[in-house]
C-alpha cells in the first residue's frame, strides 16, 4: 500500500518510466531504440512533467478531468507531441483513489468515475483536440465527432456514463468502467515473475502477455482489425519462443505501434508498486 499521497503520485510517474524503459517491447519506443515520431527521452520528458498533475490528483485538489487535461497539456508543452495520453487517463483516477490495495484502488476509481460530470467530460474531450491521438471510429458520442461537446452537454454525461457507450474494442474505457480487470491482471503476472527475474524481464514478459490478449485499439485504428487481431496472434506464438527481438523488428518494420498495451502495462506497474513491488 502507499504510504501517503506524495508516494502514491511519485509511484504514478515511476511506473510510467518503467514501462517506457523496458526492452525489448514489440513495436514500442524502449531505452533501446525510438520510433520516427517518438523518442525515449519525449517519454522520460512527459512522464516527469506529469508530477505536478498526479500530486494534485493524489490530494484531490482538483477534479478528475480537468487534472487529465493538465497532464496532457504540461506533456505537449514539453514535447509537443502525444506521448501518454490513454495512460494519464489511466492513472488519474487510480491516483486520486491511492489508499488500500489494489483491488480497493481500482474499484473506487471506477466508481470515482460516477462523480464525474459534463465538465469532466469537456476537459477530457479539449485534452482529446490538443493531442489528436488515433482512436476507432465510434457512433455519434465519439471523440473525433464535432457535435460531441453539444450531445454531450445535452446528455448530461458524466465520464463513466460517456466511456460505457465506448465501442467494444475500446479497452482503456472497459478497463475503467469494469474496474480494471485486466490492469488487475498484469499486475498479477507483474508480481509472480518478479519473484524469478529481474525488474526488466518481468515487465516485458508483463506487456507481451497483454499483447498476446488483447487487440490493440490503437492498430485497429490505424491498420485495420486483421493486422490488429494478427498481431494478438503473432504475440501469442513469441510468449511461447521469447524470440522479443523478432516480433519487434516485425512490427517497426511494419509501423505497427501497439500503444494501448504500453497503457496498460503503466497501470499494472501502478498497482504492483501499490502492491509493495520491490525491485
């Protein structure tokens, strides 16, 4: 458990360099090589910059969107690009709901999302059109949508209610209206394989597993859902080979970025130091 809320924001910022410093990491930027529009040290620049945002999370001193928002502004401002847009998603509520274990912190997050109203909706929707990430086409409440800020305005939604009419493939919006379950899960795996390897290994082995379980979002929006579900498919076989190096040449040689598993990966770092992850 964390010991206060400076150690509770501190650790969001850990994870995040973490997750970005683990290699190999298919078809992610890693302290070994970039991608053409992303560099290690964009990363390591966006993740120290978000410490002011996840401390004022962490004290509750403003509300959920609007610190979401702060995070991705103080990250463009430094790097002028979209680095960690679905993880401050991500981490936000999990910080601002620190105390307990890990299954305490997910389920009160969730349900921290039910306090929300439009104006969270609003900040996440302005950080939205400041960083211009890829996401799937949706139906009329989608973020890329122009009338959305109207509908969502004369729907009244609150952030949950807006993230349950979220397509099926949007795993960031499952993750944080059904409590995390797989953030909970590489978690698990995060624990167990620590116990056996480094702090290195047990987090690719951590992402790769999550690789090979869910379709990336993000490549569906930007290849399609075979090469998506290919991908899944292709990780499954190299979990098996821990050939790492393969499957990340296959996928930067391709320009294949599968960036919502590096998001998930961040939370279940999170919840593992939550849950005393010594290293």
């Amino acid at each position: 458990m964390f010991e206060n809320p400076v150690d509770a924001a501190g650790s969001g910022v850990l994870a995040m360099l973490l997750e970005v410093s683990a290699s190999p990491k298919a078809g992610n930027v890693d302290r070994n090589h970039n991608l053409p529009d992303m560099t290690y040290e964009d990363f390591i620049i966006s993740a120290v910059s978000s410490y002011p945002s996840f401390i004022r999370a962490s004290y509750r001193e403003e509300r959920m969107g609007q610190l979401i928002l702060e995070s991705c502004r103080e990250s463009f401002r430094k790097t002028h690009k979209n680095i960690h847009f679905g993880t401050f998603i991500l981490l936000i509520p999990l910080i601002r709901c620190w105390k307990g274990n890990a299954e305490m912190i997910t389920s009160a997050a969730t349900e921290s999302l039910m306090d929300t109203d439009v104006s969270d909706c609003l900040a996440v929707l302005e950080a939205f059109n400041l960083l211009k990430p890829r996401v799937v086409c949706a139906d009329e409440l989608s973020l890329e949508n122009e009338k959305v800020a109207s509908m969502l305005r004369e729907n009244n939604l609150n952030l949950y209610n807006w993230m349950l009419k979220a397509p099926d493939e949007n795993i960031i919006a499952k993750e944080l209206t059904g409590g995390y379950k797989a953030s909970l899960d590489g978690m698990k795996l995060l624990l167990d394989q620590i116990a056996n390897q480094d702090i290195n290994n047990a987090i690719v082995i951590t992402y790769h597993t999550l690789l090979a379980e869910f379709i990336d979002p993000l490549i569906i929006s930007k290849h399609g859902r075979d090469v998506a579900e290919e991908v899944r498919d292709r990780a499954k076989i190299t979990l098996s080979s821990r050939n790492f190096e393969e499957l990340d040449i296959w996928l930067l040689n391709r320009d294949i970025n599968p960036g919502t598993i590096a998001d998930l990966t961040v939370s279940s770092i999170f919840l593992a130091l939550a849950e005393g992850l010594k290293f």
